[in-house]
C-alpha cells in the first residue's frame, strides 16, 4: 500500500472572470521511504500540490490517502493533528517565530501534541546535539545565520517523527555551499526512512532525488525513477 495515493484530483481558482485549474485530474502514488523531487515552471501546480499533501488546502474533487486514510474526509481539527503529528514541512523562508529561541521553536509541535515537559525537554536537548545546534539554542532566528535558521526548521520538521517531510525550496535563500549541507541533511533523514518530498526549480537538485514528478499547467507530464 502506497504512504500517498492522489485519485482524480483537481483544485482550481477563480480569478476575475476566469477559472484557473491549478491541479488537474491528477493521480499520484508514492511508497514509504520514496525521495522524490516535483518540478516545473512557476504556475505548473507543484505548490499547490505541496500545499494539498500538506493538507494546507484542499482538493475540489478527488481523494488523497495518507497511511491508507482519506484525509480529505477529516473535520478540520483531525487534519490539524495529521499536520502536526504525520508531516513535516521545511519552507524556503524558513517560517521560525521570531521571538522564540531556537530550541522553543523546535520544540513547538511537542507543546502543541501535549507531549510532557521532561520527555519535550529530552527530545529537544537530542535534536540540538543531532543538528549541530546544541550551542544555538537559546539563540532567536534574528540572531542565527540561514543555515542554521534552516537546521532549527529541520529539526521542527522532524521532532514529532513524521512519515513524510515535506520541503519547498529548502535551499532557495541559502548560499550554494550552505545549501549543500542542509540538502546533506535531508538526504540522511531520507536515508534514514522518511518519505521525502522536495519542490524545487533547481535542476541539479532534482537530479539528486531517486524519483523525479515534473508538473505543466496542473498535470503531471512525467514521473520518471532513477
């Protein structure tokens, strides 16, 4: 059974007088442990596809399974829970609350599951050693370079032990060899059996990835294996 099967999907937008198919008859499948890269030009719908798997909008018809579940059918309160506890996102502009410290930014989705303070604490203190973050973090983004901004948002992604990472130009405002490190990063927690899923417009980023989807005006043009 695949961790993701999109059926029939479509999503569209009214802007003015027209309608816009942002995503259309989509089908999609990807297996646990996948590393795929989806592609495209800007307005080619991969956003919006990443938006829809993160559950951070929604289809106008088709059904999305998640871990063998219909997530579209969940009221919102149990999608909010699958958000937080079965997907992680790593964002371009990183998404840190500003006036939190490093380790209070990653330890945020813990705090929103009610997980308990000591086991919270513990859980922190490691992704801080396993980051290279352990003398961060009583630092605030403001006070943080970008690949370490990029760590903390990793370390968040990742502290609730997602299925899936969800990422969308994780390096688009890191410097090459900063981007390096952080797409290192992911590739290991990949390697490390976590689904992972990365827009970008990079083509040597896309290359790297062992399952390529390249997106043109809301459909899937090809989805080619490495």
């Amino acid at each position: 059974m695949a961790l993701i099967e999109l059926t029939g999907i479509e999503r569209s937008f009214t802007l003015g007088d027209s309608e816009v198919h942002a995503l259309a008859g989509l089908d999609l499948a990807i297996n646990a442990g996948e590393y795929v890269a989806v592609m495209g030009q800007s307005g080619s719908g991969k956003s919006t596809l990443l938006n829809l798997l993160g559950l951070l909008d929604h289809p106008n018809t088709g059904a999305y399974r998640l871990e063998g579940r219909d997530v579209t059918t969940l009221t919102a309160d149990e999608q909010a829970r699958v958000r937080r506890e079965r997907i992680g996102f790593v964002f371009q502009s990183f998404h840190l609350v500003p006036r939190l410290t490093a380790a209070e930014n990653i330890a945020l989705p813990l705090m929103l599951a009610g997980i308990e303070p000591a086991e919270r604490s513990r859980r922190v203190d490691k992704a801080l050693q396993d980051f290279g973050l352990a003398n961060r973090a009583d630092h605030r983004p403001d006070q943080l370079s970008g690949g370490q901004r990029q760590r903390v948002a990793i370390a968040r992604a990742t502290i609730m032990q997602p299925a899936v990472i969800l990422a969308d130009e994780p390096t688009g405002n890191l410097d090459r060899a900063t981007g390096e490190d952080v797409i290192h990063l992911l590739e290991m927690l990949n390697a490390g059996g976590v689904t992972l899923i990365m827009v970008t417009h990079d083509a040597a980023l896309g290359a790297r990835a062992r399952r390529r989807v390249v997106m043109q005006d809301g459909r899937k043009m090809t989805d080619e294996a490495t």
